[in-house]
C-alpha cells in the first residue's frame, strides 16, 4: 500500500501524512469507541466495522425498497 502512495504525485509531506495515519489505523490506536456518539445522541457507540456491515448494501449503492 504505501508504494502505490508513493507512487502518486503528492507531495512528500501528504505523502508521509497519509502513511503514518495508515500505520496509526493498522495498529489499532484509532480503535477507541468515542463514548461523545452517546453523550451527544444519547445511543450507543458502535464500531466502524459494525458500521459497515450494517450499512454494506448503501455503501454499495445499492438503494432498499
């Protein structure tokens, strides 16, 4: 993955940015659940794997009739 970043033509500095937000997702240090979803909604957090799975067909772009 970070070859086809480098491979792109951004500049060095989004470059490494982009990277390093890569590597800091992959080692779980974005994994924290927000307890803010709740305070503000006053529901549950969920995860952004639950997320997906719950939302796989609209993020498809597939419409529910």
């Amino acid at each position: 993955m970070c070859q086809v970043i480098k491979d792109t033509d951004m500049n060095n500095w989004h470059t490494n940015v982009l990277i390093e937000l890569l590597r800091i997702t992959r080692d779980g240090s974005l994994s924290d659940v927000s307890p803010a979803v709740e305070k503000i909604t006053g529901k549950k957090p969920i995860s952004f794997q639950q997320f997906v799975k719950d939302y796989a067909a609209v993020l498809r772009g597939v419409t529910h009739k």
